[in-house]
C-alpha cells in the first residue's frame, strides 16, 4: 500500500493551517532534541516564528543509551509544549515510545514520530494504524530501507495513511560520524513509495558543523524536507547537544534550504 505501484502520485499531507509535508514545498522541522523548559520552548519558538518555520520538534519521552541521562518532561511537558505552540500558530512533532502513550497524547500532537529504536516496534505501529494524526517513520538504527517501508506498511494497512518517512542515518563501521546518513535512501524511497520522505541530518551525521552541509545535501538528494535540532544555547542541551544548531546557524541553513530547494 505504500508502494508506487499502488498509488502513483505522490501523497501530499496537510497539516491544517497551511502547513503540508510532501512534494510542492519544502518541509521544515527544526526544534530541540528534548522540551526542557517553557524558558527553552519559547526562545525556540520565537526563532521558528521569525524564520517561517511552522513545524517544532522536541522530545517529551525520550530514549536515552543510559537511564541516567535525561529522559524527558513526560505528559505535563508535552501538554505546555502543545498550549505555547498552538498559540504561535505552530505543529509540533512529537516521540512516543510505547502503545499505552498513544492515547494521552493523542490530543496534543500533530504528528507522532517513531523513533529509530521502535521503527519495529510492530505493536505500536499497529496502534498508530488506528489514529488520525500523522506518523514520521524513523529508520531503525540498523534498518533496511524495505525494513523502513516494512514498518510504514503497518500503519498504513491499520487505516493510516498519514506518514512521513524519515532517513536519520544508520549504524554502519565508520566511526568517524555517530552515524552514516544514507542519502542513497532518499531517491530510492521516492522511487518505491508514494510518501513523503524526509531527512534527518543531526542524526545523521551527528556533528554540529556539518549538519547544514548533510541538510542541504538531503534536500539536492529529493527530500521533501529537512529536520533538524536547534536550541539557544547547544551546549547547555539536556540531550544532543553536539548535533544541535545554534539559532545562528539554524537561521542561515533556513536561508540556504530555501534557496536549493528552488534550484531543483
Ligand atoms: C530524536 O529525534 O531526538 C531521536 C531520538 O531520534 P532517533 O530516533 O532518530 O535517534
Ligand atoms: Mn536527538
């Protein structure tokens, strides 16, 4: 069902408010790795505003390698995220990580996003296939692309047709980057699935400097759109902040994702 070959033309999705994931626009979703504070929320959200960025990102449950790390706000954070975002007319782009979490927060995300950890998940992909919200599918962390389309093929089949799915970059032998973005994902998802695509070039590539080139390079690649980790001061984050742009640096790769995504 998430095949070309079942359905040609190529989904586009709307958001409401004029905010749409798929081809005809470039897609941008830039935010922290982790909702840490409404402090935090709002200066993010101010700089999304200024630039014309309608999609936030930020975590509220986050998967961490450790225990000890910081593991999110939870539900009462996702709750302040959704009220300060709906009053700045902006989406927010959410993980949840488990089934039970899918109906509290419900209605207070725009789009669910799967993690690279759950992309086989298949229970709460089953229960995602029950709602009416939009999916980002992330690439498992060791995952195929047929895995990836695999996954998406579970939502879909439950009756959701709303997704999104989302190279991050995969575990490979190079240890030089965090992770090894496969930007060969992104024409060959075009090609075999009718769904948006996006890239994720903090994950990706996981070193501040060079994400802007890994954004830019995913959008030359055919993607739909970029998504990405911004935060006022990275390295004060709770989590990613290695990979976090600053609103400097944010602002300039706005600016240059506009300009390749006209050149295509
Ligand atoms: C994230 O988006 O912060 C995240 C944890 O991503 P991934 O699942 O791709 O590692
Ligand atoms: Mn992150």
């Amino acid at each position: 069902l998430v095949s070309r070959k079942w359905r040609v033309k190529p989904t586009v999705l709307d958001l409401g408010d004029g905010v749409t994931i798929g081809e005809g626009a470039l897609a941008l979703c830039a935010g922290p790795c982790s909702i840490e504070s409404e402090a935090q929320m709002e200066k993010v959200m101010d700089h999304l505003v200024a630039n014309g960025v309608r999609l936030m990102r930020g975590g509220v449950f986050k998967p961490r390698s450790s225990p000890y790390a910081f593991r999110g706000l939870g539900l009462e954070g996702l709750r302040d995220f959704h009220r300060m975002a709906r009053a700045r007319g902006l989406k927010i782009v959410t993980e949840v990580m488990q089934v039970s979490q899918v109906e509290e927060m419900h209605d207070f995300v725009d789009v669910f996003q799967v993690g690279a950890r759950n992309t086989q998940n298949f229970n709460l992909l089953d229960a995602l296939g029950g709602v009416d919200k939009p999916v980002l599918l992330k690439r498992g962390i060791s995952g195929s692309i047929e895995e990836l389309l695999s996954s998406a093929e579970y939502v879909f089949s439950g009756g959701n047709e709303k997704l999104i799915l989302c190279e991050r970059g995969i575990r490979t032998f190079e240890t030089a980057s965090r992770n090894t973005l496969d930007l060969n994902a992104v024409p060959i998802l075009k090609a075999k699935s009718h769904l948006p695509v996006i890239v994720d070039p903090s994950h990706g590539i996981g070193i501040r400097e060079y994400v802007p080139t890994m954004a830019l390079a995913g959008v030359m690649a055919g993607a739909d759109g970029i998504v990405y980790e911004t935060h006022e001061t990275p390295e004060t984050a709770a989590s990613d902040g290695a990979q976090t742009l600053d609103f400097d640096e944010s602002a300039r790769l706005i600016r240059n994702l506009r300009r390749v995504y006209a050149l295509r």
